[in-house]
C-alpha cells in the first residue's frame, strides 16, 4: 500500500522540467499521429491501462486496449474530418513522472476547415520507464 503523505507530496523532481515536458508532450504528438493514421492499435501504444475518460460527470474506464468502437474512424470521417490538429499543448503541472497538459486542438476537413475546437485535460505519466497517457477529461 502506498503511504498517503507519500502519495500526496511526491518528492521534488530531479529531472529538468524542459526535458520532462518534451518527453511528455513527445507521447501526445505520437498518440496524434495514430489517430491521424486511422491507427487505433497505435493510438493505443501512447495509453496507460487501465486509461481513464471523463466526460462531465461521466466516467469511462478501459481495461486494456482494443475498446475504440470498431466504427469510430468511419463515424468522423463520415462528419468531415480528415485530420486533427493541435493549437497549443500547455503544461500546467509537472513532477519528475507526470505533465498535466491542457490540449488544445482542431478537427478539419480535408481543405483545412476547422469543423471543431477543443480544450481538454489530459494527464501524461510516466510509469515503468514509458510515457503514456493515463487519463483524458473532455
């Protein structure tokens, strides 16, 4: 079990915040380029299990990976997305293993419309020597 106090207060880092960003920022662009890919296994790769979703209120929670719906590409694409975009990735809390990021980010057509904004939490950790994301609040 972990002790609380622990838990609560990590100890300081000892990894450069720049670095720690960039490694973490790094896994948000691969995890972009996936999903830009129509790539759900590689989508997958920049997740932790089990990764968490919240929507509002509403929690989602998946296990493992292979939980995108099977249509979920066909769905966007049949709205008009042809890709997503990031506008700014802002780091607003950082220790030596975790970057909470506020996403910023467009979906657009294939002619660059934007059919969509976005502003997300998104919390990026780095656990048994990978960064991946763990949870994502829309």
């Amino acid at each position: 079990m972990t002790d609380f106090s622990a838990f609560v207060a990590p100890p300081p880092s000892d990894a450069p915040h720049a670095a720690v960003v960039e490694a973490a920022s790094a896994c948000l662009d691969r995890f972009t380029a996936a999903f830009n890919a129509s790539d759900t296994r590689g989508m997958d790769a920049e997740l932790h299990f089990p990764h968490t979703m919240l929507s509002g209120a509403r929690r989602l929670d998946w296990p493992a990976p292979g939980q995108h719906p099977v249509d979920f590409f066909d769905t966007l694409k049949a709205a008009g997305w042809a890709r997503t975009q990031y506008e700014k990735k802002e780091p607003v809390l950082v220790s030596h293993d975790k970057v909470h990021f506020v996403v910023h980010y467009t979906r657009r057509d294939a002619a660059g419309a934007v059919l969509s904004t976005h502003a997300n939490l998104w919390i990026v950790v780095c656990a048994d020597g990978r960064w991946g994301i763990a949870l994502r609040s829309y």
